[in-house]
C-alpha cells in the first residue's frame, strides 16, 4: 500500500490529539468503563 507523506503528517496530529483528548478525559475523573469501550470500538 501507498501512503503519501501528507497521509502520514496527518495521522500523527491526529494520534496526538487522540492521545491529549484520552488524557484529559482521564483527568475528569468521571470516565466509565462502557465509555472507555466505546472510545476503543471507535477508534
């Protein structure tokens, strides 16, 4: 498979803010296991 340079800058960002956005919502405290599955089924 192919995967243009440009495919590759943007998987980084968006790992990146998967990973701050994951984060953040372990900092709240208030995540549940069913919205951890779904997040994981998500991505």
């Amino acid at each position: 498979m192919y995967f243009a340079p440009e495919h590759s800058y943007v998987s980084a960002l968006l790992c990146a803010s998967l990973v701050v956005y994951l984060r953040h919502l372990s900092i709240q405290k208030n995540v549940t296991v069913p919205q951890w599955a779904m997040l994981n089924r998500g991505v």
